[in-house]
C-alpha cells in the first residue's frame, strides 16, 4: 500500500470515490424511479371476473406487455354479474373503461355513463368478426359505443371421466348425478331451465312458463351441489371433483386440464344462450387516448391468443386464427359459419322482476334442503 504526502492511503481515495460514485448512481436510479411512479397514468378497468389475469387478479389479460409499451398501470375490478358492472359504472368511482356483456351496453348508454368511441384510433376494429362489427347493440345516432372483445354460448359442461357427452340440458336432472351439479348463480339459471323444458324465448317467459321454470328448478335443486358465484368458485367446484356437469359462460376445458380434470363444453339440441362481451369507455374519464390504446392493444391478435387460451372464449378478431392450433380452432368451432347464429344472444328482459321472483324462490328452497 501506497502512503500519499498527505498521510492517506491512495487505496483509501480510490474506495471513497467508488463508494462515493456508487451512492450518488443509486440516489439517481432512485429518484428516477420516484419521478417515473409519479408520471405513470392508471387506467382503472372494470368488468367480468374471467377477464383477469389467472396470476394477478387484479390486472387484465394481457396487461403486462401495455404496460410496458405505454407506461400506464392497469387497474382491474373483477365482477361476477351485470347488476354489479351496473352499479360500479353508475357509481362513477373514476373507472376508466367498462367490460360489458351485450344486452348491457344500451344500459350504459340510455344511462349516459359512456362515451362513443373513435374508431379511426382502433386501428384492430376492421378485422373484427363481422357479426360484431357496427351492430345494433353497440351503435346509437350513427356512432359506436362498444367493441366486442369475446364471444360464446353459455354451454353445457361435463366430466368426460365420469359421464358420457349429454345431448340435452336434461341431463342435469339425472338422479344419476345427485349432488353434483352445479349453477351459476345468475338469472341464467331460468333460461336454462327454459331451454330444458323446450322454449326458445328465454327473455320474454309468460308467468305460465315462468311457474313451469319455477317447478322445474326446484326439482334440480336436489341433484345441486352448490350455485358459483364467479369464475373463482366454478373452477374451485371442478378442480376438487365436487361437480361433474354445469352451465358455464366460458370454457375453462385447458385450465382444468392442467389440473388433472377433463371437461367438454357442448351445446345441447335445445341451444343455448351466448353473449359477446365489449369494451366501453366512461363518459367521464380523462383518460380518453390511453383508454383506446388499451382497447386497441386487448383485441390484437396476441392478446385475443391470449384470452382463448386463458378462458376458452372465441375471440373477436378473426386475425388470431392465424395463431391458433387446428385443435383450438375445432374446440371452439372457429370452422363453422354458423356457429354464431346457434346462440340466443343474451337480451334485455321486459318482466326482470318476475325472473328475480323465481330466482329468489329457487334460492331460498335450496337453503332449506340444505338445513335438512
């Protein structure tokens, strides 16, 4: 070691610098990172519970590549019914963006709570299914309010280890599967029924037929393991092997296969209901650019891979068949052109209180069975 004219040690000087050179470069890094936090917008989203990212629930498919390219944080609020999506718009709790089924987006609208939209930012718009491009759901006045994201029918599900395929939503009155069946806890319950019995109009039931769905629910409840909430308890249902047949919104047949349970989703011969799921943006967000580039970037063909693979839905943009798997696409019947037309698109319901006077019903004997 070196003695300097001074006293010092010249290997003394030259740690002091390093350390003094490597405090500075963290205090910079630091600072930076407290000046990047502060610029860094938040998009809040709020929709269907199914949308979430399977690792964090609280971000949106998809999430992690816009926010990179864009420097904005996605903020998600997983719902699991309309009346919920309804209420948290209603609310105008600064939510930025809406995930909405079909049969509510005229709700949001005729509510004054969204915004049309400017296509000519969405620039994935034209190569959309064209089934879900300027339909009567989402346009009012000659302007475009939603953007369609996902669609499907809500199909029946099954355990292809222990039953074979069903043809008919009847199956779910099978003594056969006493205490294993399951229902989403949702009006979608009646239209199931309603399909089982034989009517097609699911929306617009007379009191007769609705005391007919009414008798016809109560007989399933004694076959019902439980009602699921959301995503979140129907693949907990699954997953533990507590039910092996069920109406299901999206298909999860990939998720569950990883974990050791094989499920198929089929329409049965009286049909089913279905939905297309949009994009709305808020009326009274401030976030109007970044809000279209996330709804630009969610039905990119990548993403729409990516939701398929995560929920089972089909994608709106026809562009992502091109990154599907052959298997994917028979899965999802992408190769049939009419398959679309086979759903009874979820619809507005003139007499709702009296579904909800049924649903109530159905749900109060089923506690009782339960108490038994």
């Amino acid at each position: 070691m070196l003695i300097t004219r001074n006293g010092g040690c010249s290997s003394t000087n030259r740690s002091l610098k390093v350390l003094t050179l490597l405090v500075c470069g963290a205090t910079l890094l630091f600072l930076a990172a407290l000046v990047n936090a502060h610029e860094r917008k938040v998009l809040r989203v709020a929709g269907w519970d199914v949308y979430a990212d399977p690792e964090n629930k609280s971000k949106t498919i998809g999430y992690r590549s816009f926010e990179e390219k864009y420097n904005v944080s996605i903020e998600f609020e997983p719902l699991a019914n309309l009346d919920d999506i309804v209420d948290i718009a209603e609310s105008r709790d600064d939510y930025d963006v809406f995930i909405i089924s079909n049969e509510g987006i005229r709700i949001l609208h005729d509510m004054e709570l969204v915004a049309p939209l400017e296509l000519n930012r969405l620039t994935h718009y034209s190569s959309l299914h064209h089934r879900l491009r300027y339909t009567e759901w989402a346009s009012f006045d000659s302007k475009v309010y939603a953007v369609p994201w996902a669609w499907g029918p809500t199909g029946l599900l099954y355990d292809t280890d222990v039953m074979p395929e069903p043809d008919s939503w009847n199956v779910l009155w099978d003594e056969a599967y006493r205490g294993r069946v399951a229902l989403w806890d949702d009006v979608s319950m009646i239209w199931t029924a309603a399909l089982a019995l034989g009517y097609r109009n699911v929306y617009s039931l007379t009191r007769a037929q609705l005391a007919e769905v009414r008798t016809k629910l109560l007989e399933l409840n004694g076959n019902v393991h439980g009602y699921y909430q959301g995503e979140a308890d129907e693949l907990r249902f699954m997953t533990e092997g507590k039910v092996v047949a069920l109406n299901s919104w999206f298909d999860p047949s990939a998720r569950l296969r990883s974990n050791g349970r094989n499920y198929k989703m089929v329409i049965p011969r009286e049909g089913a209901v279905g939905m297309f799921d949009s994009y709305l943006i808020s009326a009274s967000t401030h976030h109007t650019e970044i809000a279209h580039q996330y709804i630009n970037h969610q039905i990119s063909p990548p993403i729409q891979q990516k939701l398929v693979r995560i929920t089972g839905l089909e994608p709106a943009n026809i562009e992502t068949l091109a990154l599907l798997t052959p298997d994917e696409i028979k899965a999802l019947h992408l190769d049939e052109s009419e398959y679309f037309n086979r759903m009874l698109l979820w619809d507005n319901m003139p007499r709702k209180h009296l579904y909800k006077e049924v649903l109530e019903d159905v749900r109060a004997h089923l506690e009782q069975l339960r108490m038994q």
